[in-house]
C-alpha cells in the first residue's frame, strides 16, 4: 500500500546539507587528504567556555530553564533585543516588537504563515537561500524568482515588475546566503519604498548582521518612523554566540503581526528553548568583545578567500563575505557533477549552484556555494590547492 503523502510536501526539494551529507555517508577518505567540509553555514565549536558555564549554572540553579515559558520569548531577551538594536540602527524598536523563535528558519515560517496563503506569492532573488523556497512550497505559495543584478545585488526596479495582485512580500538576505553579498543600505532603502508603495511586506533576513564588514549600523530602515508598517527583520543568535543546537532566532516586526505570530508559535513549539535564551541573553550582556575577534576572523577568511580566487584558472569569484562565497567555473561538467566529482577526487565537499536556484535557471550548473567560515586560514589554503588541482 502506497504512503499517503501530501502532494506539496512530496513536491518540496529534499533538505540540500542533508542530500550533500549522504554524498559522504559511509566513505573513508585518504589520511593524507582528509574531508575539507565547506557545505553548511555553522560554527562547529562550541560556545566558549564562560557562556557554557553560564548555561551550566542555568540548568543547575534556574528551575525556571526546564518549564515553559512565554511564547514570544524571555522579555529580559526581548528588551535586550530592542535596547541593543534601536542604539544600533539608530531608531526606535520596543519590546512588544521582537519576538524570540526557535532559530531563524522558524522566524521566517512564522512572518511568511502571517502574510501568506495557498496560492499567494512570495520574490526570492535568486540565488535564493533554499530553506526559504522549501517552505514556500510546502505552504503552497509561489516563490517569484528575482535574478539579481550585477555583484549579485537585486534590483528594486527589476523586482517591481514581479509584483501582482497575489505578491505579498519580497524577502532579502543581507549579509546574503549563498552569495554573502552585503547590499547597500541605498538598495535596501529603495526595497523598502517599493515595498510600502507597492503594499507588501519587506522580510530582511539578517542572520549574518554580527560579520558586516561595515563599521557601522548596515542600514538605516529602522530609523524610518513608520518602518513597522512594511518592514519584518529577522536575525539568528546561533551564529554570533555558537548556539545553532539551541536554537534561537528573533522577529522584530509590528507589534499586531506579532499577535498573529504567536498563534504559530504556539501551535509549533509553544516556546523558545529556555536554556538557548539564557544564554542568548548572557552572550549580549556579556560577549561583545569576543564577538568582536569573531567577527574579525570571519572578516580576515573573507580577505584571504578574496586574495586566492583570482590565481584559480577555472574559477571566478561572483561574491563573498560573512560566511559565504559564491563562485562560478567554467568547466563544461554541471555542477551538481562536479561537486560529487569534488568529494571523490579531492575530498571537497561544496554546494552546487543548482541548489540555490530554478530548476530551468542554466546559471546554477556553473555555480558553488562555499561555506569558507568553517575553514581556519590553513584550510582555506587547502580549498584553493584542491580546487586547483582539479582535472575533470
């Protein structure tokens, strides 16, 4: 008897890490050229040893870390959150703004299940981060694809011609996932007016906001008076304090979206983890230097990933910075191929750009995301010899 599936989770694109780690499941590789795993965005330390114990003294002593909490999160968390980002952006966000979730992907569920139905549509640009089309298309809505421009920036004007009767948002990734481009604060600007004066939603994901190169705030939207009325940011705390298994994201939007929020939340997983918003809470009060030296170690593997393309013969870097770099080849082999080819001949293991794109987009066979902030400057050194030695 056949198992009864619902045909739009059945059509929905299978996890691509997960399809990318079955290419390696089971394999032994050379001891002089071990696996070089460069396909998935996450630091693989653990948070460093003060947080830990803060953690480790929450589970101890905090009968309050093992219970349900509130649906939108810790309010100490949620304040924090709005002081800490009004001083940044310059503006003014309150409390009753933000929203704390089960890690990043489960913001963006939640902001989309607020705007969206059956049947609405949604612009990605592309290449697009492919969690965000897999729940598209799981809620049975249309993701509009948006090729980006030159430097992988997407283009307001180009984005305009998308919008339709049925659009309901447009979603932007900045720093970007796959390309790591930064968009300009100029472009995100001329985003959100499109999207006030088009009446549709601007969801800017920031996950990667603590690794800007830029000194200051990214962009100045929340110094907008009315930003509330178009804008929904998101923003993940796995990436600045290492706590991807705990599971923590944020919301900040209108404090009425918010209300329909929390009916997702409830319905999903009730509350944010207790423990991961402890610490969540003690990393800000208590990390900002150490979040400095990351976020300048991720800055000096970006320069390093910068300085070694161009000595690569088949290879061209279209974008690069936080965690990410997006590069095109010129080999005649597609690179849902090449990167297998990768994995058996130098253990590599990168992401094709087919993953990242339409299925009828002809630019991602010649495309890989590399996820370069899980490799030290030795391990870049290694990326760049074995992408070199390459034969296909």
């Amino acid at each position: 008897m056949a198992i009864i599936l619902n045909p739009r989770m059945a059509a929905t694109e299978p996890p691509p890490v997960m399809e990318a780690r079955r290419w390696i499941a089971g394999r032994s590789f050379p001891p002089d050229r071990p696996l070089l795993n460069l396909s998935q965005a996450a630091p693989v330390e653990p948070p460093p040893e003060p947080l830990r114990q803060a953690m480790a003294d929450a589970v101890l002593r905090d009968p309050q870390a093992h219970l349900y909490g509130p649906v939108l999160g810790l309010p100490e968390l949620r304040a924090q959150v709005a002081a800490d980002w009004s001083a940044a952006y310059g503006g003014e966000i309150r409390e009753a703004q933000v929203a704390i979730t089960s890690g990043c992907n489960e913001a963006f569920a939640a902001a989309v299940a607020t705007l969206a139905g059956e049947g609405d549509e949604v612009i990605l640009p592309t290449p697009w981060y492919f969690n965000h089309k897999m729940w598209l298309d799981m809620a049975g809505i249309r993701a509009l694809p948006l090729p980006a421009g030159p430097g992988l920036i997407p283009e307001p004007g180009r984005a305009a011609g998308l919008i339709g009767p049925r659009t309901r948002a447009l979603v932007l990734v900045s720093p970007n996932n796959p390309g790591g481009v930064e968009y300009p604060a100029e472009v995100l600007r001329a985003f959100l007016e499109l999207a006030r004066a088009r009446g549709i939603a601007l969801i800017l994901d920031e996950t990667y906001r603590d690794f800007h190169s830029r000194a200051g705030a990214p962009h100045d939207l929340f110094g907008d008076p009315d930003w509330s009325d178009t804008l929904i940011q998101l923003y993940s705390f796995s990436k600045a304090y290492r706590l991807t298994g705990h599971r923590v994201g944020a919301i900040v939007a209108a404090e009425a979206r918010l209300a329909e929020v929390e009916k997702f939340l409830d319905t999903v997983t009730i509350c944010p983890a207790q423990l991961g918003q402890i610490a969540a809470l003690w990393g800000m009060r208590h990390l900002g230097s150490w979040l400095a030296g990351e976020r300048a170690e991720i800055l000096a593997r970006r320069a390093a990933i910068e300085a070694g393309f161009p000595a690569l013969e088949h290879w061209r870097l279209l974008g690069c910075g936080a965690y990410f770099a997006y590069a095109a080849h010129d080999y005649s082999l597609r690179s849902d191929v090449l990167a297998r080819r990768l994995v058996e001949e130098q253990s590599l293991l990168l992401l094709p750009g087919t993953m990242f794109r339409p299925a009828d987009d002809p630019a991602g066979a010649r495309e890989v995301r590399i996820a370069f902030a899980n490799a030290d400057r030795a391990g870049l050194a290694t990326l760049f010899r074995r992408l070199a030695a390459f034969a296909p």
